[in-house]
C-alpha cells in the first residue's frame, strides 16, 4: 500500500477490485487463528440458539462453509457478482450487493460477521453501513467486525494498487475511533487488537463483538 494524496476509492472502484480478484480467483480459505475465529463465532450462535447469520462483504463464500458445517442457516453478500459465482462452486449462497444497502429484509438474520471491509470506507460511509447492517438483523443479535487499523492515533488513507488497473483505500482509524462508531449502534461486547497478524508493525487488526439492541 502505498500513502498518498490520491482520493479515496468509490464503491464502483471497490467493486471493480474485487470482480478483478475473484476473475483470478486469487482468495484462498485461511487456517490457523482465523479459522479458529470463525469457529469460535459460529459456536457462539449456535449456543444461543440462534440459527442463521450473514456474512457482510463474504468474497468468494469460504467462512459460510465453516458456518454451514456449525449448522446455520448462512448467506453472504458481497459487491462482486464474481465472488457470487465462486461461493455456489463451493455450495455456499452469495447475494450480489452492497453492504450499504443489503439485500435482505430487515430483522431476518440471527446473527452478522464481517471482517476486512469497514477499513475500506470513510467513517461517514462506515456508520452509513453499520446501520444498514443492524437493520437485517434481529434485536439482540451479535456482529462480530474485524478490520485493519493503525496502532497511533493517526488518519487518513492508504490506497491499494497490487492489481493492475484497480484500487481500494484502506482508511487509518485507531481502535478507539472504531469502537466509538460501533457503540453508535449497539454495546461493544469486546473489542481487541491482534497482535500476531499482518507484518507491518503501525496496523493491527481489530477485533470487535457489538450486541444490537434487544429492541427497537
């Protein structure tokens, strides 16, 4: 990545990105403590009896497979109908969308999951989703969000190029930052940063588990 004084990237760009990732097919299912992540929600919506829950920005569809295999009812959705191809060669369901606009009905999940795509919005455009986001899901439910941000307290973008021709900013909030727009729309459960992912030592990832509220 690469700071600059480039703008931030559109939705169209976005969606640009990731048809050009999934046409390589280049997203592989990950092991070791993200896989141990999902998991570990899957296990917690299960015992709450809760049945389904939506993957926010799934990609190709591979953590609906460890959700399916917990048994839950699991759909993604993801801006690149590429990526909706991919998922139903895997048996997994992916609605080609917008996490701004979900194509679902409000209050039909049980339970949300979304990891590496907050960062890729300002936070004007975050607190848009989370709301969007919220709204498909029952009252009480729990979001489990991760993303990448900066350990400083530093703003800004950074703007990804790795595939030719395409882009995708990463915006730097801190986990403070984060957390305060996620309180806007429910109680922050937990909120971590990971310590042991990424090489470059000014961003970590964040973890966060915010519970809606019971009632709207």
């Amino acid at each position: 990545m690469t700071a600059g004084e480039a703008p931030p990237t559109t939705e169209a760009e976005l969606r640009s990105y990731y048809e050009a990732e999934a046409g390589l097919a280049s997203r592989k299912a990950r092991g070791g403590v993200r896989a141990d992540l999902v998991r570990h929600f899957a296990e917690l919506v299960a015992a709450e009896g809760r049945r389904s829950v939506v993957d926010f920005g799934s990609g190709p569809g591979h953590d609906l497979a460890v959700f399916a295999a917990a048994g839950l009812d699991a759909v993604g959705v993801d801006l690149a109908i590429g990526n909706a191809r991919l998922a139903a060669e895997l048996g997994a369901t992916v609605l080609p969308g917008s996490i701004l606009r979900p194509p679902l009905r409000r209050g039909s999940m049980a339970a949300g999951w979304s990891t590496s795509v907050l960062m890729h919005l300002d936070a004007d455009e975050c607190a848009r989703a989370l709301a969007a986001m919220v709204a498909t899901l029952e009252p009480g439910a729990p979001l489990l969000i991760g993303m990448w941000g900066r350990v400083d307290d530093g703003t800004g973008h950074e703007v990804d190029a790795k595939i030719a021709g395409e882009r995708r900013s990463f915006h730097a909030r801190p986990l403070a930052r984060n957390r305060a727009l996620l309180a806007g729309f429910g109680r922050v459960e937990q909120s971590v940063t990971r310590d042991d992912w990424g090489p470059d030592p000014s961003w970590r990832y964040q973890l966060f588990r915010l519970r809606t509220a019971a009632s709207r």
